[in-house]
C-alpha cells in the first residue's frame, strides 16, 4: 500500500508552501525524511526529529534521527520506525522539525492510501507547490504566550538565592 502526504510548510502566512508525496507504508521515517528534505531543497545534513500528534496538532512523542541522549533513556529512532506503526486511517498527523537551529517546521497530513502503482518508483514526489523561504521564520510570541510563561514561574524568587540550599563555593 502507498500513503500519500501532504507536507505543509507551517510558515504563519496567508501563502501555502507544501509538497505531495507518495510513500510505501513499508518505509521507514528516515526515508520520508529524506524526500521531505529534497522535496524542499534542503540538503538533509541537519539534526530533524518527527513528533506524534493528535487531531489538534499537538506534539507528541518524539522520533529522532540520531540517538543523542544520555544513559538509560530510550529514544525512537526514524531508521527503526515504520511509517504504518506511528501513521494509520486513525492516527493522520504528524509534526516534522529539521534543523533545530533554524526550527523548519512541517504539518505532516497523510491524506490517502491507495493501491501501488505499477512501474512507479517511491517514494514520488506528486505535487509542489509554493517555494521555501530563504530563511526560516522567526516564531512570534503572543502576549498570551507570555502570561502562560509568567503562571509557569509563579512562586519563583530567582532574585532570592539566599533560600536555596547550596554552597556558593562548592569549587
């Protein structure tokens, strides 16, 4: 079976940047990474990480393409994941991040399953539309998102280290 994306460039403007891809269910999410990567023209050399989500676009649990954590703690692994256990007709959704630095961010919408094609070669590109900006956007914060911050510290004296109990000159 194919599954058919849509990649939505989450560009906070009235222009639509995406891109239509055809996929294996079979492949992995490193390989869906690679064609969102060329689709969009980027080389692909930078860290990118898929984020489960839910119909609301809410992040998820993380799937990375390197393993960067330290000790005990697991982390899935796009090489290991196949697109059809983390992506169904029921779970459509997911966020897709390259380059950390630059935060490119991407609503990953699969849209259709469909029979393959014969003497077609997958993953295809199906449709562009719009061109990527030269830069990524600079996330605006709302004042909305700056009282959450502030209910966040709420309580928190970071002016007052004379409570906290540590030794200044522990070195």
């Amino acid at each position: 079976m194919i599954y058919r994306f849509r990649i939505l460039f989450d560009n906070d403007t009235d222009e639509d940047i995406f891109r239509d891809i055809e996929i294996r269910k079979t492949d992995t999410l490193e390989d869906l990474h690679n064609t969102i990567t060329q689709s969009f023209g980027f080389d692909g050399s930078e860290m990118a990480s898929f984020y489960l989500s839910d119909d609301d676009w809410n992040q998820g649990q993380e799937i990375s393409l390197f393993n960067l954590s330290e000790g005990l703690d697991t982390v899935a692994l796009m090489s290991k994941t196949v697109i059809d256990t983390v992506v169904d007709i029921e779970r459509t959704k997911l966020i897709y991040v390259y380059d950390f630095l630059s935060m490119w961010t991407f609503l990953v919408e699969l849209g259709e399953i469909v029979e393959e094609a014969e003497g077609t070669d997958y993953p295809n590109l199906m449709y562009v539309h719009g061109h990527i900006p030269d830069e990524a956007p600079v996330k605006e914060f709302s004042a909305d998102d700056i009282d959450n911050l502030d209910d966040f510290n709420e309580g928190i004296d970071v002016d007052g280290y004379d409570n906290l109990d540590f030794d200044e000159n522990w070195n």
